[in-house]
C-alpha cells in the first residue's frame, strides 16, 4: 500500500497492481472499498490498450488516469459489467470509489505525488 498526495494532502491509500495479474484482476469480486482506498495500476510499457475493464465488479468506480509527469489527465466513472477506454495518455489509472475524486475536488491538471 502507498499514500497518494495532492499538494502536501493525502488524498488516499492505494494497492499497486505491477503485474499482469495484478492488472487484470485490479478490484473484481471485492465487494466495497474503505471511502479513502483504491488501486493505482501502472501500465506496462508493452501493453498496446490502456482500458479498463469492470467486469465482475460489484460498484461503480472512479477512473483517475496519470501520466508519466504525475499529472492527471483524464476522470470518467466505470460502472460494473462495462469497459472504458481513456482518450489521454497515460501511465497509470488510480480506480477509487464512484465520486470520490468529486468529493475531493480532484480534476484534471492536478498534480500527484506517489513513490514509483
């Protein structure tokens, strides 16, 4: 687990998903996330798609994508059972529950701070 920060707030606690595995497998068949929790998802530098499934999911969730400068570049929700496919480029997607970055006034050209 790693803690995300915006400015010098933390803004959650997310897993990492490294792996292909890790990547496919990312929250399916979790049944809920704690409101603060999510999964960061790097992207391997040999995967030609960058979309994201909810296949098996049990809730909707926040999409945050990143790109390799940290910045945020793209949000769009992903409801169960559906596939997005972001229009940025990006290195890594942050699924956090629905409506949390709206709570938290996340938006596009924010910047992050994550070990990588």
């Amino acid at each position: 687990m790693i803690d995300l920060f915006r400015g010098g707030t933390r803004l959650c606690t997310a897993g990492v998903a490294d792996t292909f595995f890790s990547r496919f497998r990312g929250l399916m068949l979790r049944s809920e996330l704690a409101e603060d929790e999510g999964l960061l998802i790097e992207y391997s530098r040999h995967l030609g798609s960058k979309s994201v499934h909810g296949f098996f999911m049990r809730f909707p969730l926040d999409l945050v994508f990143i790109d390799s400068d940290k910045k945020v570049v793209e949000i769009a929700l992903l409801r169960p059972w559906r596939i997005y496919n972001p229009r940025a480029d990006c290195r890594w997607v942050l699924e956090l529950n629905a409506g949390f970055s709206e709570k938290q006034g996340l938006k596009v050209g924010d910047v992050l701070s994550f070990p990588v």
